[in-house]
C-alpha cells in the first residue's frame, strides 16, 4: 500500500508528492515516527514553541497524525519566569 507523509510546522506544510510503499499501517506509523524525529533534530524552531507533525494518508483519505510540540523552558534558578524571552 502506498501511504504519504505531509510534514507540518508554524512555517507551512511540505506535501509528499511521491509516497513511500510500505506493507500497512503499522509500518507507515514506524515510518512516521522516524520522519518526525528527522524533523525535530534538523529543526530551527523560530520560537520557544513548536509543533511538529507527520500527516499520513493514502491517496483517498488521511491515516493518522503523528505529532510533537518543542518547548524551550529555562531552569528556574536561570530566570523568574519559566519561558525564555
């Protein structure tokens, strides 16, 4: 089966126009989750928060969302408030 995996940040969303054949859904999830964890490693967040995600579909309707939201906390002993600014 060939499932698709658009990627989705604040910036926009990158379509895949290609596809990846893969035995079923639980490979396309495995595939997603590697596809999300490439993408927060080679991520520039453009704040202190950020979600990520990896929408997967076949051509006639969308499979699963896999997401994750980054956030930028500074220590407590580091700034009187919990966000960075």
């Amino acid at each position: 089966m060939r499932f698709y995996f658009d990627y989705q940040d604040l910036a926009g969303t990158i379509l895949d126009d290609d596809g990846e054949e893969l035995p079923g859904i639980t490979a396309a999830r495995d595939a997603a989750m590697r596809y999300l964890a490439e993408a927060i490693r080679d991520h520039s967040p453009s704040g202190l928060t950020d979600k990520l995600s990896v929408s997967v579909r076949t051509k006639e309707s969308l499979i699963m969302i896999v997401s994750a939201t980054i956030e930028v906390v500074a220590a407590p002993s580091h700034s009187q408030s919990s966000h960075l600014s």
